[in-house]
C-alpha cells in the first residue's frame, strides 16, 4: 500500500493568510521612490525644522516656562524621529531605490545614524532584532519583548524614566541584563557615541544658547523613553503576550490624537504585523480592506478604542467567541 503524505495544517487560520495578501498592493516595493522618498525626507525635514524652532524659542521665552514645555516638545520630536527613520528603516522602507545595494545603505546609514543619537545598536536590535521581534513577538529571544508594561508597573516606569536623571541608560544595561533572558539593546561603542555627542551637543548649547535650552534638551531624552513605554503597552501589554498565534499578540489603538500622540500611525499595530511591508502612509487603507477580511469578533478584539484600559491592562487577549473562529478557521 502506497502511503500518502498529508499536507501539513497551516499555523495561522485562513483568513490570516488572507489578511497578508491584502497588503501586498501597498507593499513598498510597489511604490515610486521619488514619490515615496519625498514624503519621508520631507517629514524628516519637517521634524528637524521642528527641532530648530523649539531649540530657538529657547533663546527668547521665559526658561520657567519654556523648559517644562520644550523638554516634552523635544520628546516628542525625538520619538517621533526615532519611529519614522529607525523604525521604517528596520523594514528597508524609510528611503527605496530601485537598485539593492543602494536600498539597502540608504536605510542603514540614517537607521544607525538616529538609533546611536539615542544609545541604541541598530544592527542588533532593530535590523536583526525587529524582525525577530516580528517572527516571534514576545518570546524568549525577541529582544523587544520587555517594553510591554502594564498598569502600575508602567506607570512605575513612566515615572522613573522622567524624572530619574540617567535612567535611561541604566534600564538599557544594568537593569536589562540581570533580567531572565534580558539583553541589552546597547554595546560599549554605541554608549561611548551616545554620552560624546550628548555631552559635546547639551555643552555647545548651554555655552552658545543658554543653560534652559541644553536642560530643556536633556530633559527630552527622558520623556522620550517614557513614550516608548507607553507606545508599548498599547501594541503587546498585557494577555496578548499568552496567544497561542503570532499574530494576535499585537493590537491596534484608535482614539482621539492618536495621530498627535503616536505619529506615524504607530498605533495601527495588528495591521503592522500582519504586513511589515506596508509603509506608515498606507496603514489606514490596508486597515479599511482587512475590515472585510478579518472575522468581526477579532477585529473587535484588536482593534481597541479604549487606551487606557489597554494601558492598565484591562483587556484580555481574544474572547471565545473570536478562539472558536480562530480555531474552526485553522482546520
């Protein structure tokens, strides 16, 4: 008798793989550099300029009241800065080319450039590390999976990472290594980088513009790390890190000034990791499309419009109703 192998089940449900090939049209190799280019650097640009003014208001407006403002502008700035180039660059689309080589150095020139500002080893964690990240979101080799706090304990770090001078860089390395499975996402040569050209930029700007704008700039750092962690807890806080699938261990974020408070549509985080090729512009569509591919009861449960029952890690993973369409959908 002549055996017959059967095909394997497939890992995901159906509509799953549906789901992924609904963004292909959007993928960024679809896109005209210069078109696609522009908008990026433009907005790099934008974000720079942005830096510039709140770096010159400083020069001119009352420090009591300039520096508490700034420093959160400057956050913002930086986070920002850090979602557009890193983050795209980690996904080879924040600047195309048609040629490989070229496509491939125009995203990991600016993508170290960015991360080393902010003591961050591009290559390890986000080059090789986001893509472990998306392959194995949460597991015990994704070197992203520790930024998912929730409730006290985010606000804990919330708290820490504003007003503890230099947390920064101890949560980064001390504190991350004596973690079970914790890796830092730093090296030595980076973290040298980092501490010369923070040192050398706040000195020239508290010698040639004034104390209020180089404490103002410092500041930023912190609340910079502090967004992150709330960006975070939005995408993987919480149960999502206990499904069984992949991809529903990432959810979406829509609520009022989103689009201020997380740039980039950064929220749009199911969608993300359902196509990692889809660029930043594009999400809002792709979202519109899956809306008649994903069963509504999953769609419910990812796409979430209440953040801060997210943030306090009120939110379970998938109901029952959304496992049993999972599970029938994966036969």
């Amino acid at each position: 008798m002549v055996s017959v192998e059967r095909a394997p089940e497939p890992r995901h449900p159906a509509f799953i793989y549906d789901a992924i090939r609904a963004g292909q049209p959007y993928h960024f190799r679809t896109k005209n550099p210069l078109v696609h280019n522009t908008i990026n650097a433009g907005v790099t640009l934008l974000l720079l300029l942005g830096l510039g003014v709140t770096v010159w208001l400083g020069t001119v407006v009352n420090p009591w009241v300039y520096v508490p403002i700034a420093a959160v502008v400057f956050g913002w700035l930086y986070f920002s800065l850090f979602i557009l180039v890193v983050h795209e660059a980690s996904h080879s689309m924040y600047l195309v080319a048609q040629n490989r080589t070229l496509h491939t150095w125009l995203n990991r020139i600016p993508g170290w450039m960015v991360a080393t500002v902010f003591a961050v080893h591009y290559g390890k964690h986000w080059e090789r590390g986001h893509l472990e990240h998306h392959v194995r979101p949460l597991e015990v080799n994704d070197p992203q999976q520790f930024n998912t706090s929730i409730g006290r304990k985010l606000a804990v770090g919330v708290a820490m990472n504003v007003f503890v001078p230099g947390w920064l860089i101890l949560e980064r390395t001390v504190f991350r290594t004596k973690r079970a499975g914790g890796k830092s996402s730093s090296s030595p040569v980076v973290l040298v980088a980092f501490v010369v050209i923070w040192v050398v930029g706040l000195t020239l700007s508290a010698i040639y513009l004034g104390g209020p704008v180089a404490l103002a700039g410092f500041l930023g750092i912190h609340v910079l790390t502090a967004w992150n962690l709330v960006k975070g807890a939005l995408e993987h806080g919480g149960a999502l890190a206990q499904e069984k699938d992949p991809y529903f261990r990432s959810r979406t974020s829509l609520f009022f000034g989103r689009q201020l408070l997380m740039p980039f549509n950064i929220t749009l985080h199911f969608e993300h990791h359902l196509n990692f090729c889809v660029p930043w512009y594009d999400l809002p569509r792709y979202q519109r499309d899956l809306r008649s591919i994903v069963p509504a009861s999953v769609f419910r449960d990812m796409i979430n419009p209440s953040p801060w029952q997210q943030l306090a890690g009120n939110l379970g993973g998938l109901s029952a109703e959304s496992t049993q369409l999972v599970s029938a959908a994966s036969q």
